[in-house]
C-alpha cells in the first residue's frame, strides 16, 4: 500500500488520494456533507463582519478542525466496521470516543463563534 513514489510525483499521487477521500466522504457521510454545508453557509459570514484578521482566521480555524475531526471520525468507524460486524465493546468504544471527539470540536466551533461575533 505504501508508494515508491518521491519528489513531485509523491506529492501528486498524495493529493490524489486525499481528493479521493473528500469526494468519498462527501458521498458516503451525511454529517461530513452536513458540516461542509455549516462551512459554506458560514464562512462568507466571516468577511461580512467587521473583526480583526486574527478573529476571522479563528472562526476559519474551528469550521476546519471540524470537518478534520469528522474526517478522522469516519476513518476511525470505517476500519473498525472493516475489521467486522460482530459488536464489540471495544470497537464500540473505538466509536464512540471518535464521535465525542467531532461532538467537542463542535462545540468549540459554537463557543468561538458566539465569543467573537457575540
């Protein structure tokens, strides 16, 4: 699995499979398609308000560490659903842990919002 590609030619590859991994996501995951909509909905917010470049880049930030953190969710429950169908609490846990973690980022998402612009 790992490429023998380096230089340029690595650096292309690597973003081909990143792209096809978005494009995965947006086809597979309706919270990644959910959260990239809150992206776009939101982010020509950010150049309508009169703030600071360092508050606008922050409420930037906290849209992309959520839809990193979705993504990183969905990696994490697609291997585990790879590994099997059989429940197991680990696995479970695996999940859950994962789904807390894009829980929290949004919430930080919400509080930087309403701290900035409120």
């Amino acid at each position: 699995m790992k490429s023998n590609e380096k230089g340029l030619r690595r650096l292309f590859f690597a973003s081909k499979y990143s792209l096809k991994g978005l494009c995965i996501s947006f086809k597979t995951e309706s919270a990644f398609r959910q959260e990239l909509f809150l992206l776009v909905i939101l982010l020509p917010l950010v150049f309508y308000f009169e703030i600071s470049s360092v508050e606008r880049a922050l409420l930037i930030l906290v849209l992309l560490i959520l839809l990193i953190v979705e993504l990183l969710n969905t990696a994490v429950e697609v291997v585990v659903d790879r590994i099997g169908a059989d429940y197991h609490e680990l696995s479970g846990r695996a999940k859950d842990i994962a789904s807390a973690a894009v829980f929290v980022s949004l919430i930080n998402a919400l509080l930087v919002w309403m701290v900035i612009l409120w």
